[in-house]
C-alpha cells in the first residue's frame, strides 16, 4: 500500500527553481510585452530567447515530450505540478516550450505527422521557432463536431476546402494550421472527417476577422476557406482518423488546463487574504469580519479539494495509461474548473470593492476567464453528461419490488444472519 503526498527531493528542486525564475524573471513579461505568440514582435523575442536557454540547459524545455523529440518525457503528474506554476503567467508556457495549442499540435505531428510532415514543421514548432493554430469548431456547430460542414474534396493530387471555422486561436501568428474537415459525408463523423495541414497563405485561406475573448486572447479567428486547395501529402494521419487524431491533444490538454487554472484561483485567493488583512474595517480589518471568514474558508476548502483531484487524475493517467479508464476523472475536473474559478475570484473581487471591477486589477479578467474554461475543449454540460454515464456503468440494476436499501428486508436478513451465529454457538456448547 502506497499513498504519498511528498513530491521527491529530486523534482522538487526543479520545481523550486521554476517557481523562482516565473517569479522574477517570467511573471513580469507580462506587464511589458504584449502576445508571446506573435514572432513578429523582435524585442520579445530578442528579450525571451535567453530565458527560453535557460530553461533549456535546466532540462525543463517541452516537458510533455519525450527525449526523442528534444523533451524529458515528463508523466501527467509531473506536467501538471509543473503547470500549477507555468499557470500564474500568460507568457511562462512560451518560456518552456509547452503553450498551448503549440504543445498539442506538436503531440498530434509527433503521433501521426509523416517524416517529411515532422521536418517542415514539427522540428521549428519544438524550437519555438514559428506557431501554429488548430482549426477545429464552426460558427454554426460549436463544440459539437459530428455537427460541422467545411468539406475537403480529392481533386486528383489534391484536396480542395471549403467552409468557415470560429474561435482559431492565434490563427494570424501562426505558420500553419491543422484543419479538421468533413472527407466523407456518408458515414458516421468518427469515420468521416480528417485534419489536413494547411498554410495560411494559400489563395482561399481567409482569417475574415480576429474576435476579441476577454480575458483570454484578441486573437480568436473567424476562417474562411474558399476552394482551398492543399496537397495530398498534407492530410495528417489516416484519412477519416480526424477523431483520433484530436484525442491526442485533449486528454493531458485537460489536465494542464485545470492546474494552470489552480495556479488562476491561487492568485485569486492570495489577493483575497491580502485584501483581507490589509483594508481596514470598523473595528479592525475585513479580516475580522466573519463573512469574510467564511469566504476565505470556502475558498481554501474548494481550492484545495479541486487542486487535489485534478493531481489524483494526472496520477491514474501515469498509473493507467490509457485515456479510457480516466475519461470520468478528466471530464470531472474540467467540470469542477470553472465553479472552483469563479466562486474564489468572485469573492476576491468583493473585498477589493470599486477596486476589484477597476481594469486596475486582474479580477474581472479572472472572472471571465472562469466562464472561458467552462467553455474550451467541451462545454461544462457535456462533461457532467460523461460523468454521468461513467458513473452509471458501474452499477446494475436491482431486482425485485424494493431497493437493495430498504430496511424491512434488510432487517429481516440481518436477524436471520445473526440468529443462524447464535444457534451455531448454542450448537458448540
């Protein structure tokens, strides 16, 4: 038997430097530069390459992936105390090589990118050399791809698409895209849609305009591709394997997600408890005050409950490994994530009164990008469903007129069981 909540000596040191260098040298990047994504920025980039070395000569560079495309390998459980970190930052994930959807997009051509694939864009993605985008939901089917339309049709040595995508995030910065488009409509969409590479300056390839998610990005593109015409050799993986293809990237995307986000409501209720013992009351401070007691109660018992199942998760993953048998946990935390945001931040933006809602402070941004991480990767709604269903399969049905918890029955058993003991007692007398 084997429960330990210790990190090993080893690690820690690693996650202790990290810790550090966000702190002093990440963390105020923030304030300064604008969008790690965009490599046309030469003073931010000029100014981020050391750390990126650094980070590097420290064996932290890409943790997600494995030695043999330049990373350490890192299980799930490590990724994620590591992200717990990377997450206080909008530009530690670039510094460490795994932002998001770079690190996805990198794991799908990893898995399933032909050689020459891997030479022309995995190999500049890993070195943080060009960005990419994943082209995914459609403006009249959000989330729900067994819904989407964009089509990719065989035209001798090509495919040709056509169709409107929404929400791609960082779409302008990016030298590719991955595409999920529909190849045949005859069948199921598990089997009919695959992901084509694409280069955004192919004559049909249109961003129409870039939406702005507060709180999260200005860079969400609304696509259009009109007879766009990629070559055969840019379909990535098996044509009709688009789903799979997509699996690669959600499951640990989700759990990074949820400690990114624990490092979100760290934040949050660290600004809280300042505020707390900091502004003064009538007599004394808020702090004082015993609703404000309950708040922060709340919000150390929600937070701590969340950071710990999302740890148990990255835990069954490395223990597993296989996104099947976790699919319950997964969807559980990305279904927790977004309460556990919101109700912290909103507490910390009360106590900071007028203050709070000010763009002065990170609150209100905070609060929305709750809302935002109820809605990336599946809406809350779908992950309670998987839940559900996950739960459900593990019981059957009970027979009879009564449940297996009515206590006249159960009564009735546990006399009989306690009378055939005794008389077997008597027996041996």
């Amino acid at each position: 038997m084997a429960w330990d909540f210790d990190t090993d000596p080893e690690f820690q040191r690693e996650l202790d430097w990290a810790d550090e260098f966000v702190r002093t040298e990440v963390e105020p990047l923030d304030l300064v530069f604008k969008n790690p994504f965009d490599k046309s920025d030469t003073a931010a980039m000029s100014y981020t390459q050391p750390l990126k070395d650094a980070v590097k000569r420290r064996g932290l560079w890409a943790c997600h992936l494995g030695p043999e495309l330049g990373g350490p390998g890192f299980g799930q459980l490590k990724l994620a105390l590591l992200n717990e970190i990377l997450g206080r930052s909008v530009w530690a994930p670039s510094i460490f090589g795994c932002q998001a959807p770079d690190s996805g997009n990198a794991e799908i051509l990893a898995h399933y990118g032909t050689p020459a694939q891997q030479a022309e864009y995995l190999r500049p993605l890993l070195d943080g050399e060009i960005g990419s985008c994943y082209v995914m939901t459609e403006p009249h089917a959000g989330s729900d791809p067994t819904l989407f339309t964009t089509r990719a049709v065989k035209d001798g040595n090509d495919w040709v698409i056509n169709g409107e995508k929404w929400f791609n995030s960082e779409a302008r910065h990016a030298s590719f895209w991955i595409v999920m488009a529909v190849t045949d409509p005859e069948v199921s969409a598990y089997r009919g849609m695959s992901m084509f590479i694409v280069d955004p300056r192919t004559p049909g390839a249109e961003i129409v305009r870039d939406v702005t998610v507060h709180g999260f990005s200005e860079h969400e593109a609304y696509t259009r591709f009109t007879d766009v015409r990629v070559p055969a050799e840019n379909l990535l993986g098996p044509q009709g394997g688009a789903f799979a293809v997509a699996q690669t990237r959600l499951g640990g995307g989700r759990v990074h997600h949820a400690m990114r986000t624990v490092a979100q409501i760290n934040k949050a209720f660290d600004l809280m408890c300042e505020r707390a013992v900091s502004r003064p009351a009538r007599n004394g401070t808020l702090g004082a005050l015993q609703m404000t007691q309950e708040k922060i109660a709340d919000s150390w018992i929600e937070m701590e409950q969340f950071r710990l199942l999302v740890l148990r998760t990255a835990w069954r993953i490395d223990k597993y490994q296989d996104y099947r048998k976790v699919r319950k946990d997964i969807s559980a935390i990305k279904a927790a994530m977004p309460k556990v945001m919101h109700d912290v931040t909103q507490r910390a933006l009360h106590l900071h009164g007028a203050l709070g809602v000010s763009d002065e402070m990170p609150l209100a941004d905070m609060l929305l990008y709750s809302e935002i991480m109820g809605l990336v990767d599946g809406p809350t709604e779908v992950h309670k469903i998987t839940v559900a269903k996950e739960v459900l399969a593990e019981y059957a049905p009970h027979d009879g007129l009564w449940p297996s918890g009515h206590l006249p029955g159960l009564r009735d058993k546990a006399r009989a069981h306690v009378a055939a003991r005794l008389e077997h007692r008597v027996g041996q007398l």
